[in-house]
C-alpha cells in the first residue's frame, strides 16, 4: 500500500489526511461501495500513527457518511462520501 507521508506541519491534522487519502481511493475508483478499508492497525502501521489518530480517521469517514462501520467486523465504503 502506496500511503502519502503525514506532514505534521500542515494545515490539516494527521486524521484528516488518513481520512482524505481514503476519499480520493474511493473517489477513483480503486475502492467501490460494500468494499472494507483499511483497518485501524492497518492504517497505524502504513501512517505510523497512534491507534487515535487512526480511530478518528475512521470515525471522520463515518461522520461524513462516506463509510459505515460494523461491530467487530470493520468499516465499509456506503458510496455516499
């Protein structure tokens, strides 16, 4: 997985970059409706962040409407983003 470097300097927070670097997947394509993302471990390793910045990502995504998340399965692209 090809994963942007976080700038820590820029004008959005860390979690919110995890989160546009999702959209844009799902804006091209690359992750259709129905589909997982990547799990919070899963974007803490490829990001090198904390299992927060990682959680807010998600809970960002699911706020917006773009993902909906299941109870101990995961979170999954609803085409609404």
């Amino acid at each position: 997985m090809d994963v942007p470097e976080i700038d820590y300097r820029g004008e959005l927070p860390p979690h919110r970059q995890i989160a546009a670097w999702i959209l844009a997947r799902i804006e091209s394509g690359e992750l259709q409706p129905g589909q997982p993302i990547d799990s919070e471990k899963d974007l803490m390793n490829a990001f090198g962040v904390a299992r927060t910045t990682a959680r807010r990502a998600i809970a960002y995504l699911r706020e917006t409407g773009a993902v909906r998340t299941v109870a101990g399965r995961g979170s999954y692209v609803t085409g609404r983003g």
